[in-house]
C-alpha cells in the first residue's frame, strides 16, 4: 500500500486537509458535505468513514481557480 492508499479517519482528514494541502475545513463540513455531496470521495469500514489521500488530493486540486472575485459568479 503506497502512502496515497492510506485511509485516513475523519481526525486525520482534517488535519491533513488542512495542514498539507492548505484546504480548510472541519469535522462538520466533512460530514455535512458526506451526508449532502460536494465532498471528497470516501469509503466506509462498518460505521467508520474514511479517506485516501489520493483521494483528498484529487478533490483539492478539482476545485476551481478564480483570478477575481467576478468570477465566482459567471
């Protein structure tokens, strides 16, 4: 399993969220965003939602880029 394939909890997602990949975000957007859509892939082992960091990189680097704030609306 490479480094990528490693399923983060819910705790750990946040922080690498957030510290490595300059995403913030918390333990209740997450699970909003899992309840709702719009989040990052996951899986689940029983109850226990959890994350590759493939996974999270991939959702970061999909969200769109804006060069001015116009932009957000068109």
């Amino acid at each position: 399993m490479t480094d990528n394939d490693k399923l983060l909890t819910l705790d750990e997602t946040v922080e690498f969220m957030c510290d490595e990949l300059g995403y913030p975000t918390s333990k209740p957007a997450l699970q909003r965003k899992r309840r709702n859509g719009g989040g990052p892939k996951f899986t689940r082992v029983g109850t226990r939602p959890l994350y590759r960091k493939s996974d999270l990189r991939a959702f970061v680097a999909a969200l769109p880029v804006f060069e001015t704030t116009g932009q957000e609306r068109a």
